[in-house]
C-alpha cells in the first residue's frame, strides 16, 4: 500500500470535532430542543464541508455513482453540504441512542418476525451492518427485548473521543465493545461464545480492511468495483451461526429497522466455504446497494471507496470541486 493509498485510507482519517464540542451540541439539543439544535448545526457542518476537500470528493462520488445506478433517485442542490448535515444529525441520533435518550416509539422494526424468530432460535448469529444508517440505535431494541445481547466489534483506534462519551453512562443494553484490533484466536473464542449462549456479534462489512494482508474481494457496487471484507462472512462460516444484514436508516421521522438473513454459515462443507462466501458477500452488496437507492443520503463512507481504474468514462466523477 502505497503512502498516498494509506492517506486515503479510512483508518488515517481522524475523528473530527472533540468530545467537548460533542457534548455541547448534546446539550443544545437537551435544553433548548431539535429546531436550535438544527440552526447550530447548519454553520457547523458547514465549517467541516468546508475544512474537508477529501470527503466532498468521496461524497461527490457516491453521488454520482447513485444518479447513474438508480436513474429515479431524488437528491437535493448542493447534494454534498446535505450529505454532511445528514451526517451530523446522525451523529446526534448514536448519542441520544447510546445514551438511551431516543423515543422508542420512532424506532419502526419492518422484518420483526424475522428478527423475533433469530432470537427466539437461541442459536445466536453474525451481523453484518454498514455505514448507511445509524445501526446504534437498534441497540434500544434491548429495552423490547431483554434476552437480546450483542458484541459489537468496531475500529476504535480513531474514535476514542468519541467512545469517551459514553465512559460515564449507563446504556441501554449491555453492549460488548472488541476493537478490530484485536481480532485473533482469543477473540474468536469471545466470540464463539457469545453465539453460543444465543447472543449477536456485529460488524461493519463495507470498509476496506485496515491491515494490508486482510482477504478482500472485489464486488460491483453502484456500478464500479469496490473492495469489501471477507472477514465477517468468513467468521461466519467458522462460527457454523446464522449470517443477517441490519439496517437502521431514517425517513419520515422515524428510524426503520431492516433486518434480512444471508444464509447461514452452517450450511457449506469445507469445500464449499469460498463458494458460499461469495454468494453471501453478492448478497449483502447487492442489498446494500438498494438501501442506498431508498436511503441516498445516509450512507456515511466519507473516503475514496472505489478502485479509481474501475470506472467507465461515464462513471468518472467529474473533478468540479460543486456538489
């Protein structure tokens, strides 16, 4: 990986803001409510469009790929400064969940058959979630169902100021945090057991790898090939546990929870491993991909995604630095 690739990596990319500045919005938002909170947060998310070229780029990009991908989909003017102030009141809505401050009454779960019969199976099963939505605030779903328990795994290295706001609280639910870091046989075996006494394990499956020598693998997606990881679909086989898909997005006031299945990783034989993987990461792409159709401007990877060599002269996104 060369140094421009690891500067445009995800994982160089700090957090932005401090916890101080976090908080104080929390604050805003608690004591004087939503409508001066959104009048604080226009100059700000207008200050960070402004202070970060790199994620206008990426932004710009998605969008375009979207407009060529799903012809129909309605996006905003200046469809970039938009993109960020979706971000930032997404930022709002983990806290308010993580804090256990969110109205349960907005959360609308669209597959809740689905997702009763996961737990109730008491077999437990992967996650998989992506950067579209807001997955945190499933986490209330704790408070409708008690026996649901989960292990989130997550890159933290960059965003320990923001995990700091939530050092002092209570959650709502017991949520078990694994830094991806520290993936390996202990973890795995953290893991296993978590499944095994009927919990869920979540983690992100749209990011490129941090470490060089991960397994990847190269999917269409809107259109261009991207790298996803393999590691959570291949967990999943090892584990021999069910495989879901969780979306969490907002519309119309309300967070609708999508919850699919992706196969289950007991099914292939060793020799079938890869194949299976392959359907499954087909699968969550492809699903993926008709979230960010019906949700345009909730899908947060501020960061170059796609192989650039990838693109047809169509597909190219234009170097304007508009939105």
């Amino acid at each position: 990986m060369s140094r421009a690739d690891r500067e445009r990596h995800w994982a160089s990319i700090g957090e932005s803001g401090s916890t101080a500045g976090i908080r104080l919005m929390l604050a805003i938002h608690e004591r004087l409510g939503m409508g001066v909170f959104r009048a604080v947060l226009a100059p700000v998310t207008l200050y960070y469009w402004l202070r970060r070229p790199l994620a206008r780029r990426a932004s710009r990009e998605y969008q375009h790929r979207l407009r060529h991908f799903c012809p129909g989909v309605r996006l905003p003017r200046l469809a970039t400064l938009a993109h960020f102030t979706s971000f930032g009141t997404a930022m709002l809505e983990r806290i308010l969940a993580l804090h256990g401050r969110l109205d349960l009454d907005r959360v609308r779960v669209m597959d809740r058959d689905r997702l009763a019969a996961a737990i109730e199976s008491g077999r437990g099963g992967l996650i998989v979630v992506s950067h579209l939505g807001n997955h945190e605030i499933c986490q209330l779903l704790g408070r409708l169902r008690p026996e649901l328990s989960m292990s989130l795994v997550m890159h933290t290295h960059h965003a320990r100021r923001f995990n700091a706001l939530f050092d002092d609280i209570e959650r709502p639910m017991a949520v078990e945090l694994i830094e991806v870091s520290d993936m390996g046989p202990a973890t795995a075996q953290r893991l296993q057991a978590r499944i095994a006494a009927g919990g869920f394990v979540v983690i992100a499956a749209d990011r490129d790898p941090i470490e060089q020598h991960a397994r990847r693998r190269d999917i269409s997606f809107l259109g261009a090939t991207a790298p996803f990881p393999e590691g959570a679909f291949w967990l999943a086989t090892l584990l021999r546990c069910p495989l879901y898909f969780l979306i969490c997005a907002r519309h119309q006031g309300h967070y609708h929870v999508h919850f699919e299945s992706l196969g289950d990783g007991a099914d292939p034989s060793r020799r079938e491993r890869s194949t299976w993987i392959a359907t499954a990461m087909t699968l969550f792409v492809e699903r993926l991909e008709h979230y960010c159709c019906r949700y345009p401007l909730q899908w947060f990877n501020f960061y170059a995604f796609w192989h650039a060599r990838s693109a047809t002269p169509e597909q190219r996104v234009p170097e304007s630095s508009g939105s």
